[in-house]
C-alpha cells in the first residue's frame, strides 16, 4: 500500500516536472511553482523540478526502470583518483568529523571527484550491506546524467549546496534515500568535488534535513579553507574576519598575497566579507586597493602559524576587521639532511619521553588533520570533558595522551596510563581499583592503591577502552559518576578526582551496537572524539621521521640521512604507526656506521603486493654487454625518474611497474643520485 502511494506520488510528480515552466493550466492545469517551492499541492521545489526537466531529456533514464550501479574497477579509480590524492588526505579528518556528528542515525558521508564517482565513503560497519545494495559505494557513478536526480549529481549540476529527499529523486529505485550535498572548488572556484551525507531510511519530511546540510556545509568549506592553505602554503595568506574569534573558523576570508601584496587568489567567503561580486573581481587587484585602512601592522608582522591578531578599520566600508598574515613553516628539504645529537631525555610519568617530542604542536606538526585534533584539545582539555581519542594502533594515542597532559593545567599532577588490552581480565579490577592488604591470596601486605587513585588529581589514560571486561565497565561507569573508588577488600570508599583519557583502535560505536560495549559508559567517556591520523596519511612524514630522528638519536654525534634512505622512508606505506617508525629509527640508529644513515640499515617489511598492470622490463648495466652500457644507463635513469614521478616516489608502486624487488630499486636510487624534485 505504501509503495503505492509512493509510486502515484512520484507520477505526479513527473507530470509536474513536465509542465514546469509552462503557462498556467497546460500540462492538465498544474501550476507554475512558487518561489516557496510549491506545485499543485506538491513539496517539490524548482532545483528538483529542474533537474527532473533535465533527466526527462536524457533517452536512457527512464524514472520507473531500475538501473545498474556502474562502479569503476580498482585500477581505473586510482587513476582518476591520483590527481585528488592531497584533497582525499585532508578530507580523512574531516570524513570521520562529519561521520560523527551523524551518530546513530544512519548517514553514510560520501566525497566525490567533480563527475560524481564516490573516491571515499565512511559508514556505520552495519549498514555496509544496505550501501551496497543501493550503490553508495566507493567506485560508484553518481552523476545526474547516470544516476538522475539525486544529491551529488545534481549539487555539481547546480553548483551549489542541495538537499534530495526520498520522492525527490528521479529513479523511483532511490525514493528510501535522502542526501544532502555541498560543492567543494579550488581557490579558483573550479570545482573539485562533493562532500555529501545520504541515509537510506530517513524519517522527517525534507524540510527537516535543513540541520544535515549545514552539517555539510560546513565541513565542506572546512575543506576549502584547508585545500586553499595547502596550496599556497608557499605564500603568505592574510585570514580576516569581522569577529577575533572568527579567525580559523570555516567562515574566514583567506587572501592569498604575492610578493608585490597583490591578490593571487581568495577564498569563498571574501567576496561576502569585502563586499564584491566574486572571486575574480579581487584577484590580481592591489590589497591596498581593496582594504582602505592602515595595512603595515598586518603585512609587518612576521608571519607565522599562530599569528597576532590585530584590528584594522576599513574605511571605505566602515567596518572594523580583524586578521593576521600566515605562512606555512616546512622544514627545508636537503639533499643531505643531518640530524643534531640529542640532548638528555627526560620522563613523563612512568614513560620516558623526549620532551620537544611530547608537545601538541610536534605531534600535530603541519598535517591539517593532526593540528585540528590539537585544536580541538585545547578547547576542552581544561574543562573536565572526557576526551576519546580514535585511531589506528600506533598512531601515537598514548604520546598524543601525554602531550596533552603537559599542555593542561593538572601538568604538575600524575599522569597514569593503563593499556586494558595487555592485562590479564583477572589482574584488571585489582591494577584500575587496588586493593588492601588480605584481600585475596597473594596480595601484598602494604596492599595496592590503584590507577585511578594514583591518578586522583592528575590524569587517567585507558588505552584499548574497548577490550576492558564488561564486569570493570560496570565499575568503571560507577566511579565516574560518584568520584569515589573502593579497593578490593576495603569497605570505605576513596574520593578520587580524576580527568579521563580513553582511547582505542576499535568502533566503539559499533562495539555498543554489538553489545561488546556498555552504552551509558561510551557516552560518558566521549565527551569530545579525536580522530589521529595514520601515519601513512600524515601530510608532514618527513618533518615527522626528522624529529623523530633527532629523538632517538642516542649516539652522541650528528647522523646523516642519505637521499635514498629518506626516499625509503617516506614512500613506505606505514600500517598506523608511530610506534613502527621509531622502531625502524632506533635500528637504523643502531646500525648506521660513521654516522650515515643507509637504505639497508632500515628494517622495513616488505607488504603485500597488489594486482599491478603489465610491468615495464629494463636492464640491469652489470649484465649489459661492453659499450653498452653508457647510452642504456642514462636511459634507465630517465625511466626510473619518469616512473618515481609518475608515482609520486610511491617505491612499491614504482618497483611493480618497473618489474624490479624495492631493494633493487633502492640501490639504483642511490647509485644514480636521484631525489624528488
């Protein structure tokens, strides 16, 4: 009975489409819609009835035809893909961020190149199954023209933000979706993709999907603004806003200055603040020419990451703004980089820890990602809200905890870490609770005060929440709520005042929906969610391998890096993982003779292959025949420049193509003397 309701309805909603734009009383007398977006009784507005008008001319789609998913094969979307590559990484953060704030109730969050073909999907593990079925899925063809009416076709389309709700599709196949779209351009408003939210059961009516698709928005211009910093991150950008505490939020105006002060290229939100028309009436002008106030304290100061904010009366428009001039900070390159001896380290609780490298801003160094999760920290890590952070095992979740520890005001009280995965379940309840003396046999005589006691005051950090027994969750739950822990054995209780840090690998999310994990206590720990980046993902690998470098360089003198040992390092397709890196450093430290570091001295595992395309086959010069080998060398050379390059220094993908192990590949690089350019 409901589908067929659903199937009248979306006949008449063809009709309307149909006779949109039509004089009054044609097409069987449905009105023109209204500015409000009503026709002939219909919730239909005209971005809809457009895009139907649209689909109506394409031949092959028909509205009550089910049509195929087209989903592009593996190698074909890495290829379309490889161009978006630094756009998919920043977005990594912002994904999960998006993913979060739709918690529990069923969206998926999509990014698409600017044709609609999904590059990276997020979702709830238990609606996989449901996205399959209805295509959202990484690889997949969301074009208008392929798929008709529906979020992100239509939102490149329109260019602009848009929300489709279940009948408002045009294939009566996608009427149980709803999405919610937003556009995502380059600094020259070109646009470069979709950031989109679908659910596939949505309950309220469209115009209860106006909260998802600011949700999107905003993140989508998050986006932009990170997009636009990385690439004129060779330049200094002046960020303004009409409010102080404006500057870095997504509504801030980025101008992008050249050496002689002129506008190279603005973001979408100048325009509206320097009230033109668009984009291209700013670029190329002088700033002077825009901003009528006193510039020199602005373009005077040194430019910097954090910045000092300062006040700058507009004239001509008499508003008052407010900014500062940022430039990205990169390590510089060399060709041979040197790490400095290290000084002495020193110890953060029962951890030691270099202490420049236990330091929010090292660990977030120049990756968006990281330095948003820093970010976040800051704003609440004084204010007794729980922080959960999420990540991959390795990403330095511990040394992220004790970073922000340092960073708190409780930086002079104890930081007590406790990894619930690598206690046995029956020591567990004695190590977080403690115990006195006779409570079990065994137990020593001066007894035992526990992690949260010890704690009290300072920090608790309980790494792999996830795998904490359901009995201690129970207790754990109670203590947070009545700031009072009872030892084994004891029969008074013991007021604790503890700030708590948890963190884990795993969904916990998914973990409750499974009933691995109790709901009460995954709220009441996650007060914020922190999403690390692996490692693999970081924008800022080698700035990260030098620090760590200097941190665990123990020799006593200077260390040198050869290209091709850099080269290894940074193309290796790190699983997480901080921890992995410093091992691989600590041996290679270890190793190195005369203080340089080498390829071989690195103690890197070689991963899985995956299907490559038909290899390209070369000659190895030792097994060339005299005279040849001058003319066949330099052609090598140029092959293997041109095929690093092309992989972007990837070694594994490179060594595939190339049909060659990555040792080999390894010794020529360094035998040849090539570095990126």
């Amino acid at each position: 009975m409901v589908t067929s309701t659903l199937s009248e309805r979306h006949a008449h909603k063809l009709s309307a489409a149909a006779a949109f734009g039509q004089p009054p009383g044609a097409a069987g007398g449905l009105t023109e819609p209204d500015d409000r977006g009503a026709s002939g009784g219909l919730d239909l507005s005209p971005t809809i009835l457009q895009s139907w008008q649209r689909c109506l001319a394409q031949p092959d789609l028909d509205p009550l035809r089910p049509r195929e998913v087209q989903v592009l094969d593996s190698v074909l979307l890495r290829e379309r893909a490889e161009p978006l590559a630094a756009l998919v990484r920043l977005a990594e953060s912002e994904l999960r961020i998006l993913l979060e704030s739709f918690a529990g109730s069923g969206y998926a969050v999509i990014l698409t190149d600017a044709e609609g073909v999904i590059l990276r999907h997020l979702a709830d593990r238990t609606l996989e199954r449901e996205l399959r079925a209805v295509g959202l899925w990484t690889g997949a063809d969301w074009g208008e023209a392929r798929f008709g009416t529906n979020g992100i076709g239509t939102c490149i389309v329109e260019g602009r933000p848009v929300t489709v709700h279940r009948e408002d599709h045009f294939l009566r196949q996608n009427i149980d979706l709803t999405c919610s779209a937003a556009p995502i351009r380059d600094p020259d408003g070109r646009l470069l993709g979709v950031l989109d939210a679908s659910c596939c059961a949505a309950e309220d009516s469209r115009s209860g999907q106006a909260l998802a698709r600011a949700l999107v928005c905003k993140s989508a211009t998050i986006l932009e603004n990170q997009h636009f910093l990385r690439q004129y991150r060779d330049r200094r950008v002046l960020r303004l806003h009409d409010r102080p505490e404006g500057i870095g939020l997504p509504q801030e105006c980025l101008i992008a200055l050249g050496e002689d002060n002129r506008v190279l290229a603005v973001n979408g939100a100048a325009p509206g603040l320097l009230g033109v028309g668009d984009r291209a009436a700013l670029r190329g002008r002088a700033l002077a020419e825009i901003l009528s106030g006193d510039l020199e304290p602005l373009l005077l100061g040194v430019p910097s990451k954090g910045g000092t904010i300062r006040a700058l009366h507009d004239q001509a428009r008499g508003q008052r703004l407010f900014g500062f001039v940022y430039q990205y900070r990169k390590p510089q390159r060399r060709a041979d980089p040197r790490v400095p001896a290290a000084v002495a380290a020193k110890t953060i609780g029962p951890n030691p820890c270099r202490a420049d490298l236990c330091t929010l801003e090292t660990l977030a160094g120049s990756d968006p990602g990281m330095q948003q999760a820093a970010a976040r920290a800051r704003r609440v890590m004084n204010k007794r809200i729980p922080i959960l952070l999420h990540g991959e095992t390795g990403t330095g979740k511990e040394l992220f905890s004790q970073a922000l520890h340092r960073a708190s005001e409780r930086r002079d009280r104890p930081f007590v870490a406790l990894n619930c995965a690598a206690i046995p379940e029956a020591l567990i309840e004695s190590e977080l609770f403690g115990y006195q003396h006779g409570a079990f046999t065994g137990a020593s005589r001066e007894g035992r005060r526990g992690k949260i006691v010890e704690a009290s005051g300072g920090t608790l950090f309980l790494d792999e929440i996830g795998d904490m027994p359901p009995a201690m969750q129970s207790r754990l739950l109670r203590v947070l709520e009545t700031q009072e822990v009872i030892p084994l054995g004891a029969e008074r209780p013991v007021q604790v005042e503890i700030n708590i840090l948890a963190a884990s690998h795993r969904d916990l999310a998914q973990l409750v929906v499974d009933g691995g994990f109790r709901e009460d206590l995954y709220y009441r720990l996650n007060g914020i969610t922190l999403h690390l980046t692996p490692l693999r993902l970081r924008g800022d690998l080698e700035e990260l391998v030098l620090r760590v470098l200097e941190a665990q360089n123990d020799t006593g003198a200077e260390l040198r890096v050869t290209p091709a040992a850099m080269a290894a390092l940074l193309a290796f397709e790190w699983p997480g993982n901080i921890r992995q890196l410093r091992n691989v450093i600590r041996t290679a430290v270890a190793l190195c003779e005369q203080g340089i570091i080498e390829v071989d001295h690195l103690n890197l595992p070689r991963l899985p292959r995956t299907a490559a395309p038909a290899p390209a086959v070369i000659a190895d010069p030792q097994t060339l025949p005299a005279g040849a080998e001058g003319p066949l060398k330099a052609a090598e050379i140029q092959l293997i420049r041109d095929c690093l390059d092309r992989h972007g220094w990837n070694i594994s993908r490179t060594a595939e193509t190339l049909n060659m192990s990555r040792n080999t590949l390894y010794r020529k690089i360094d035998r040849y003397g090539l570095a990126p350019s």
